[in-house]
C-alpha cells in the first residue's frame, strides 16, 4: 500500500501518465475558487477605492478649510488697515478745517498722503452738511452724493462708532466699500465725520491677485450676511445672491435657517457634488466660501483608481489561469480515477488492462482500493450470477410442469414444458405479449382483470384459463403466478402452469356435478364421503410409503387423518365486504388447502365456510404438523376489500383413522367436535379427538 500523502502530490501511475480533463465536480471548484478570487479581489479593491476616495476627500477638506480660514484672516487685515488710515486721516482734521473748505482741500489733496489710500474721500460736519466730496482724486459736488453713503454719514453721526457699511452702489463696476470714522471734540462730543470708499476689486482690499484663477471645479466667494456675493472667480458674478451658488446655496439656507455664526474658525461640509468651506470676518460680518466640484477634485483619482482596476483585473486573471493550471494538475488522478472507472462499467473483467488504476495517495488511494474491492466483488457476483443461472435453466428443463417469467406484459423465459404445452419453440415465444397465448382476443380483457384483481386481493393469481395452441386449438390450464418482488406486484411475476383439458372435459360431465362443489372446484360432502368410505374400506396401508412415515422397524398400518376445518369470523367479511368478497375467500381458501395437500391427500368443502381434508397413511404427529401449516397458511393471508383489511383464523379437528372404522358419519361426527373444541378454546387452533370405540368394526 502507498504511503499516505496529498492527493496534489499524487504518485505515478504503473503505466505510463496521461492527461485527462477533470470533471465537472473540479471544474465546478475550480469556477467557485475562481469567482472567490474575483470577488475578493473586486471587494479588496473596492475598499481600498473607497478608502482612498474618503482620504482624498478628507485632505481636500483640510486643506480647503485651512485655505479659507487663511483667506478670512488676510481679508480682515486689509479692512483692519483700512480702518487705520482712514483714522490717520480723521486725526489729521480739525474743528476749524470744517468751517475752512479751503484749507479742507488742501489737506485732502496734498496735506494727507493716506488719502490717496482710498478711492473717494467724504467730510461731514455734525449737522450732516457734507463739506467734501473728492471722487478719484477730483472734488465733486455734494449733491452727487448716493443714498446710501448718505445713510452710513448719518449712522456714523448719531452713533459715534466706526463703521463699515454696505455696499454703496448697485453695479458691479461701481462697487464699493464706505469705511466711516467719527470727528471728535476734546470733550468727546461728535464734531463731524470722515468717510473713506473702496472699490471692491481694489488693491487696498481685495485685489485680483487674492482671488483664485477662474476654474471650472473650484470657486472663491466673499458675500455679505445678506447673501449678495462681494467677490467671485466669475467677476460676472459679482453683485450677484449666493442662493443661486450650486454646492453654496444650500449651506448658507441651512446657515440662515439656524442663525449659526460662522465668524472665526472655518467650517466644511461636504454635500452632494460640493465640497464646501466657509469662514466668518467679525467686524463687517462677511463671509468667505470656497465651493470645490468633488467629482472633478477626485478626477486626477479616479484615473489613478482605474488604472490600478485594470491592473488588479489582469493580476486576478493571471492568479485565476495559474490557479486553473495548477488544479487541473492537482486533479489529474482523480480524473484518472474517473476514467478508469468508466471502462469498469465497459469492460468490468478488465483488472490491470490498458487502463490501469491510478497510484495515489490520500483520499484517491482509498477510493482505488475501494473500486478494486468492488470489482472483485462484481466479478464474484457474476461468476454467481453465471451459475445461478445455470442451475435456474435446468430447473426449467427437469421441471414437469409448464414455467414462464413475465416482465411488464411480455414474456422474458418460458421453459420446454410450457413450450410443449403450447406447441411452441422458446425462441418464438421469448420476448412475446402474453396475450397472443390467450385463447382469443375477447377473453383477455377479462383474464387480465381477473389477474389485476387477484393480485391486488391475494398477492397472486389461482385459477383456471383457456389458452391457445399454436396451432389455434384450445389448452386449458391450472394457473398459478406470484410476483417475484411482493412489493411490486405489477413487476416481475412467475408463473407455473398445468395443463387439465383432460380434467375439464371431465367436469362439463354430469357426474362430476354432483360429486363436486361448483364455487370451489372441491369435492363437495357426497362426494368427500363416498371417497371417504372407500378409503375405510381398502383398509390400512404401510405408514413408510407416506410422508411421516416412522423410521426403522417395522412399517406400522395406518389409515391416516381427517381433518374438520371451520374458518373464523368468516361472516364478518360477508356482512361488511358481501358475499362476492365472502365467495372469493372461499376459491382462495380451497386453493390454498388443495396446493398444500394436493401430495398427500386430498380436500373438500362440506358447505359454507366448513372444509375437509383427508391424508391417507399419514400418521398422527404428521398429520398435526399439516394441520399447523394449515392453519398458519390461512392466519398469514389478509385479503383486502374495498379498500379494508381483514384477518381471518381457522379452527381445526384432526381424529385418526384407526383399523376396523367403517362408519363414516362417525368420523365426521367425532372431527366436527375436535373442531368444536378448538373454538371453544379460543378458535384459530388445532385440537385432537378419537372416533368412539364403539363405532369400530
């Protein structure tokens, strides 16, 4: 035996190695590891994918945060330093400058170089007279003055404080932003107030070179709390309202909706489409968003993450093709193993042929040593197999009654007897329906029913039939057939037949009526005890010339045995089932009485459900086993009726015949009883009586 190994490391074969495809049970394995390597392989790959998305998303969120944070913070100083020269420029202005015009433009224009810091200048005294109105340089009138710079001179006065208004104009080419510085007295009492305006795009507050290139996944936007945009990537959208931003408009909804300051620290969330970061300046409460298009972010990415699919799939297809190899190697004895198998079924007397068993150790081992001792078997089962057949033809042809083996309807062996019987060679009926041996086309609906039915009541068939010669003549026969399985009666069946035209021809006699019962085809009384009294009057024969017969010595005389048989809750199937049932039981039960006696004695029906049988020469203890096997053959049969089963017993009286009996009424008198006393000691029993003495001749 080979050493126990790995059926991947397979050892040669005896003969020389050949490839053989593996079956479908490896290459069903080899399909399943297959997709188990793509689906690991495409859900490794969509997490790393995944991962990789959520980082990049993640460092864009960072970064951008930090961007406008940056931005905010950078903003903020400019309007901080805004603020610092325009309050340069109030301390620079006195009380009397308000009622000097005169020496009010000269400081303006050449007085104050940190005039020149803003676009415009605007001076106002107390009372809200506009004193100065110098646009770019050139001093305009007063009157030209918009609405709202008005607006913001008047709050200033009446609150005190600095401020940064709104914007001022509403086209985007005259944007700007006001910046208001209060005049004071040396009391603290407002004497007036100093203005400074900047255009939006100026280089004093948000110049082109703080705004980011216009592109197509990013946007930088300044609005106010208002929503009106101060700064764009797109100059076009300038003066424009954020909740027209895509990406933008719904944060700041969300914003609005809950009042959430965003001054300080900048914040980002991350919407569908849009990364969003936002940061807050607190003194003119503007706002700064930077609005990036994710997917075009995660562009550059997503290339990378396809190239790398491309080369995971071509990783995975070589993993998949080598793994194919290397199992179809790992298979090979098992394919062998199949193959030889195979030619088993082919050729199963081929042992080490052309096709040898392949060497292997492991489970493919065990399984050739399985295979071999199934083989051995086989050819043992056949060799078997050979001599029972054998042994079962000439059974057939020593047989003196007629044999045949039917198969669905057809029959498949048919001995030389019933051969002979018929008038046929075994070649021409082997293979032939089994109607062309009934005696006419018109009788075998009604012999195939009462075959059909018999099965299904008794488990056979027991009975008298007509059949045809070859010849066309007419042959009756006794009819016996069994099923060779009992579980599937409509299979296999065997049927023993005995030819009895002569026996027919008898019966279509006057004098076979009257000696006879017509139901059972059994003597009946008259009949029994005519043959009955003969059999007491030819007196005793030698007991060794009958079954039962003592051994050694010498013979002892004996007349034999009667026997007075009376069934057992028989009325029960006749008042349930009918009397076709009730009539039925009787035809078996004769049946069976007469092929369990018809060797050594005969039966009778004496009327109803009571019937006779008598063995000559048999001597009592012989005589008790027949009568047992009697009794056990009729308990053991349950006839089954419209669809019930029942059970039926049989109590029977034995009384030996002894030497010098002549009075037959007697014996039937004192066997009556022994059957009386066997049903009065509990019925389905056999019990003993002797013929009074006084009945001997």
């Amino acid at each position: 035996m080979t050493p126990p190994a790995d059926a991947a490391l397979a050892v040669a074969d005896t003969a020389a190695p050949h490839w053989a495809l593996p079956g479908a049970l490896a290459l069903r394995l080899v399909v399943l590891a297959a997709l188990a390597i793509a689906l690991s392989g495409a859900v490794s790959g969509w997490l790393v994918a995944r991962a990789s998305g959520q980082e990049a998303v993640q460092r864009m969120v960072d970064q951008q945060t930090d961007e406008v944070e940056v931005f905010a913070r950078l903003l903020a100083s400019k309007i901080e330093q805004s603020q610092k020269v325009l309050r340069t420029v109030a301390s620079g202005i006195t009380p009397e400058m308000l009622e000097l015009p005169a020496s009010l433009e000269w400081l303006l224009q050449q007085g104050l170089p940190a005039v020149q810091f803003f676009d415009a200048m605007l001076v106002a005294r107390q009372d809200g007279e506009l004193r100065m109105n110098l646009q770019n340089g050139r001093f305009e009138k007063t009157s030209t003055l918009e609405s709202s710079a008005r607006d913001a001179l008047r709050r200033t006065l009446v609150d005190g404080k600095p401020m940064v208004a709104e914007l001022v104009a509403s086209r985007s080419s005259d944007a700007r932003i006001m910046f208001t510085m209060p005049l004071h007295r040396d009391d603290g009492a407002v004497l007036g107030v100093v203005a400074g305006m900047l255009r939006l795009q100026s280089q004093g507050l948000l110049p082109v070179s703080m705004a980011v290139p216009q592109r197509a996944d990013t946007r930088l936007v300044v609005f106010t709390r208002e929503g009106t945009i101060l700064s764009h990537s797109d100059p076009a959208r300038v003066m424009g309202q954020v909740r027209d931003e895509p990406g933008l408009a719904p944060v700041f909804a969300r914003w609005l909706e809950h009042a959430s300051p965003v001054m300080g620290a900048a914040s980002t969330e991350v919407v569908p489409g849009h990364i969003v970061s936002m940061a807050g300046m607190p003194l003119p409460q503007w706002m700064v968003a930077r609005v990036s298009d994710s997917q075009a972010v995660l562009a550059p990415l997503q290339g990378a993450q396809r190239k790398a699919w491309w080369l995971a799939v071509a990783a995975m297809a070589l993993t998949v093709t080598l793994f194919a190899l290397l199992a179809v190697w790992m298979f090979q004895p098992l394919a062998r193993l199949r193959d030889r198998a195979e030619h088993l079924l082919d050729d199963p007397t081929d042992l080490q042929g052309a096709m040898p068993w392949p060497r292997a150790g492991g489970e493919v081992g065990a399984l050739v040593e399985v295979f071999e001792g199934v083989q051995g078997q086989r050819l043992h089962a056949q060799q078997r197999h050979r001599v029972l057949e054998r042994q079962y033809q000439a059974l057939l042809e020593v047989s003196s009654v007629g044999i045949a083996i039917t198969r669905g309807g057809q029959l498949e062996s048919v001995n030389r007897r019933a051969c002979q019987m018929l008038g046929y060679l075994p070649t021409e009926l082997q293979g032939q329906a089994l109607e062309r041996v009934y005696a006419s086309e018109l009788d075998s609906p009604g012999l195939d029913r009462r075959i059909q039915e018999a099965f299904a009541v008794h488990g056979g068939f027991d009975g008298d039939a007509c059949l045809r010669r070859k010849d066309g003549s007419p042959v009756w026969v006794r009819v016996k057939g069994r099923a060779v399985d009992p579980q599937a009666p409509d299979g296999d069946r065997v049927w023993m037949v005995e030819e009895m035209t002569a026996v027919h021809e008898e019966r279509r006699q006057g004098a076979w009526a009257t000696t006879h019962d017509p139901l059972t085809q059994l003597e009946n009384r008259p009949g029994f005890e005519q043959r009955l009294r003969q059999l007491l009057t030819a007196g005793p024969v030698p007991t060794d010339s009958r079954p039962g017969a003592l051994e050694g010595g010498d013979a002892p005389l004996a007349l034999g045995v009667v026997l007075f048989l009376d069934l057992d809750h028989f009325t029960v199937i006749n008042d349930v089932a009918g009397h076709d049932a009730g009539d039925d039981v009787l035809r078996h039960v004769a049946r069976l009485l007469e092929a369990q006696v018809r060797q050594s004695g005969w039966a009778a029906r004496l009327g109803g459900d009571e019937f006779a049988v008598v063995l000559p020469g048999c001597s009592s203890a012989h005589g008790l086993a027949v009568a047992e096997q009697l009794r056990a053959a009729v308990q053991g049969w349950e006839p089954v009726y419209q669809g019930r089963s029942f059970t039926l017993g049989v109590s029977i009286g034995m009384v030996a015949l002894d030497d010098g009996l002549q009075d037959v009424a007697a014996v039937l008198h004192a066997a009556d009883m022994a059957c009386y006393d066997a049903k009065r000691a509990g019925r389905n029993q056999v019990a003993r009586r002797s013929v009074p003495t006084s009945m001997l001749a």
